[in-house]
C-alpha cells in the first residue's frame, strides 16, 4: 500500500505516543480517584465534581491511547516471548476502555441525581478499576523495560537478525 519512513525506534515520528497520553489517562484516573475518596470521607462535594471530569476526560483519552497503542504494537518488533504479555495487555487496554466509559457514564448518572452525594459501591468499583490500571502499568512496564518494544538497540538487535 504505502511505505512509512521508520526511525531508529521503528516508528514514523520522534518518540513513542502511546506511553505519553497513557500516563495522563493514569493521572486523571487515580487523580479523580483521590478527589473522591477525600470528598466522600470529608463531605467536600465540590472533590466529587473534580473527580468527575477527571474521570470523564479520562475515559475519552484511554480510547487514544489505544489508537496509538495499536498502531504502535504493529509497527513494534515482535519475537515469540512478547506475544503473550502483548497480547494481554491489548486485551486488558480495550477492556478498560469499556470499563471507563461504563463507570464515566455510572458517575455521570449519579452526579445528575445526586450531585452531593456518592455511593459506597462506586468507591468499591474505583478501587477495583483502580487495582486494574495498576496492572495494566505492570503489563506496560514490562513490555518498555523487560521485551525492549521501540527500544532502540532492541529494534537495532532485530534488524540485524538477533533475537533478543
């Protein structure tokens, strides 16, 4: 179809896209988290609104970094040992998309009829999608530090035929 001029990173632009709109997902989320906990437990409604759009922007951009994620993992360098943690990690990535729009659209449903107050069982959904998105920084984590994608001297490595 068409060629893309590829760096040393085996990408078409400067530096991987994914990893920078992931790590805003994360701030959002666990930031949105906080404010929650803190307005629940000292009765600041106004953390609750905070968490909210927090949680609603975060939940429009983890479906960027899955853009980015995707396109990024076909332009990777794969070899037989990533393919499992690549392949979760994928799944885990689409899964906390729906699970975020879900939880945005839970919240959004309980600030419009509620807005002073929040559930106990929301807090109990946070915490999980929370322990969630720590695994998927796990999962994340060891696909940059552990397999090398878009490192370099890995890309480098498998250019030259060696298999890391």
């Amino acid at each position: 179809m068409f060629a893309l001029n590829l760096n040393s990173q085996n990408l078409p632009y400067p530096d991987p896209v994914h990893p920078i709109v992931v790590h805003f997902v994360i701030a959002m989320v666990f930031f949105s988290f906080i404010c929650d906990v803190i307005g629940y437990f000292t009765r600041n409604t106004r953390l609750f609104e905070v968490g909210f759009w927090n949680m609603f922007v975060a939940a429009i951009a983890i479906f960027v970094a899955i853009i980015f994620g995707e396109f990024e993992a076909g332009l990777a360098q794969i070899y037989p040992a990533v393919q499992p943690t690549l392949n979760f990690h994928t799944l885990m990535g689409w899964s906390l998309g729906a699970i975020f729009a879900i939880i945005t659209a839970w919240r959004f449903v309980i600030r419009d009829r509620h807005p002073l107050k929040l559930p106990p069982a929301y807090l109990g959904v946070a915490t999980f999608l929370i322990c969630l998105v720590f695994l998927q920084i796990y999962l994340g984590s060891k696909l940059f530090w552990v397999y090398g994608l878009h490192v370099e001297p890995v890309v480098e490595a498998m250019k030259q035929g060696v298999s890391p």
